[in-house]
C-alpha cells in the first residue's frame, strides 16, 4: 500500500483524538479566556466587564498576586537548579559501572512513585517532628522562610530522580568511540564532561529543564499538603484557587481568579518557549 492510501485514512484516526482534545482543552481554554473579562458564578450568567478583573490584580487593597508571582519565582528558579544539578550528578555516577547501580536507580527514583498530596502530608510529619525536637514548635508554626525551603526540600526528593532517568538515558546514549577518542588524545575527565557529555546530553536537558519548569511553577498539591493556605507560603496556583472561591469577600472572585488563571498560563508559555528555543540551539548532532 503506497503513501497515497494511507493518507486517505488519515482523518477517521485523527478525527477521535482532534474531538477529544477540542472538548478538553481548546473548547474550556476559550471558555475560560472569555469568562476573565466577565462578572460571573457560573457560565450561565456571565456578564462582561472588560478589564475590570485585569486592574483588580494589581490595584485591590489584598492584591497578593506579584507577591506570589516572585515567590513562585524564587521558588522555580532555585529548584531547576537544585533538581536538575543534582539529578545530572545522579546519573553522572550511576553510569560509571558502579557495583549497585541499578539498586540506586530504583530507590531515587521511588519518590516520584508518591502521590502529590500523600508525599506533602508524609514530609509534614517529617519536618513536624524535626522542628519539635530541635525548634521547639511544629513545622507550621515555624514561619514562611522554612515553609519555602521545606517545599523546596519536598520537591527537590521528589523530581530529582525521575529527571536523573532522562539523564542516564542522555549519557548512555553517548557514542563509547567518542569518549574513548578523547581518552587516547589525552582529555582529562573534567575535560570530557564539559566538551563532550554536556553537548551530547542537551537533548536530556532541554527535557529536564521544559518538565521541572512546568511542574515547579505549576506546583499545588504538595504546598497544600505542607502549608495549608498562607499568604507567606502560597505559590500561584494556591493564590489562583483562593481568589476563584473567595466570592462571600468580592463578587469579581471567580472572575479575578480566572483572570490570574489567564496570565499565569501566558507566562508559564512564554517561559518555557523561550527555554526550549534556548536549550535547543545548543543541541548538537551525534
């Protein structure tokens, strides 16, 4: 069967998945850009107001948006270099034909086995009982800087094994004659890992930074499970979740939250374009 008579049957394949993906996605994403210049408390009475819940952002007495917007920021920033670090140096040594490599495997990548909710309330218990011992107080009362750095602690056990897999498969994807060549010539280790592994690993990279982005800044089960609801620890999508249902305070609630939804998905797009142009124009060919 030539190229020709597959095409014809491209649409009756296509067609499920396109209609599914419509009705999930496309569909609610329009839904939702309208309903962010509307009053609402549900879809059926919707009522435009234009940028009315944009200036209320950044103009309401309790505006707490920028304020997350950096944390979450901070937060990102810190555990994509924390994370991905860490899980290369992961990898790194557990491709060096160590006795129980594949031992070490298992058990750092088991972490990302946990549900997002049940690792929150584990690492709750956890810091709960470090705080008593040594602080004097439990770990929620401990203020919003251990808050931060406890989250950070949580996701940083969480995603570092799941990405050091990406990263062993980048390495051992390596050609064994190039790295013997540069053995021969006479390239120091350190050598080898910085012109060699690391442009022959940005394929991994551009897959570890796109998915520790997306998940870090997307972040809301775990923060829940440890943090509760705070304004000293909420990241964007907590503070995007208490606006929407704050409608006994503001009747612009569920707009405003909805209008938050809508920057917040352009900046996380935005981001990860940009990261993804940056990290793919120093990918080289095998």
């Amino acid at each position: 069967m030539n190229t020709k008579s597959y095409r014809k049957y491209f649409p009756i394949f296509v067609l499920p998945t396109l209609l599914a993906f419509t009705l999930a996605f496309i569909a609610p994403f329009i839904m939702g850009l309208y309903l962010s210049f509307c009053k609402f408390k549900t879809v059926k009475d919707a009522t435009w107001v234009g940028f009315t819940n944009y200036i209320k952002i950044f103009t309401a007495k309790d505006a707490t948006f920028v304020d997350t917007l950096l944390r979450t920021t901070k937060f990102t920033i810190l555990g994509v270099i924390i994370i991905n670090v860490g899980a290369f140096l992961l990898a790194y040594f557990l491709t060096k034909k160590l006795p129980g490599t594949n031992v070490f495997r298992t058990i750092f990548f088991m972490p990302n086995l946990i549900g997002g909710i049940v690792l929150g309330y584990i690492w709750k218990e956890i810091l709960d009982t470090f705080c008593q011992k040594f602080l004097g107080h439990v770990f929620g009362y401990s203020g919003a800087n251990y808050g931060f750095w406890g989250l950070l602690i949580v996701m940083s056990w969480q995603l570092m094994g799941y990405m050091m897999i990406i990263y062993i498969a980048g390495i051992q994807n390596i050609p064994e004659d190039v790295l013997e060549a540069a053995r021969i010539d006479g390239a120091k280790p350190i050598q080898i890992l910085g012109k060699i592994t690391l442009p022959l690993v940005m394929p991994s990279i551009t897959i570890c930074m796109f998915l520790s982005i997306s998940n870090l800044f997307k972040l809301y089960d775990q923060n829940y499970a440890l943090n509760g609801f705070s304004t000293k620890t909420n990241l964007v999508a907590m503070d995007i979740y208490d606006t929407f249902y704050n409608h006994s305070v503001d009747e612009f609630a569920e707009g405003t939250g909805q209008a938050k939804a809508v920057i917040f998905f352009l900046l996380v797009a935005v981001i990860t374009f940009l990261q993804l142009r940056l990290t793919r124009s120093k990918e080289v060919e095998q």
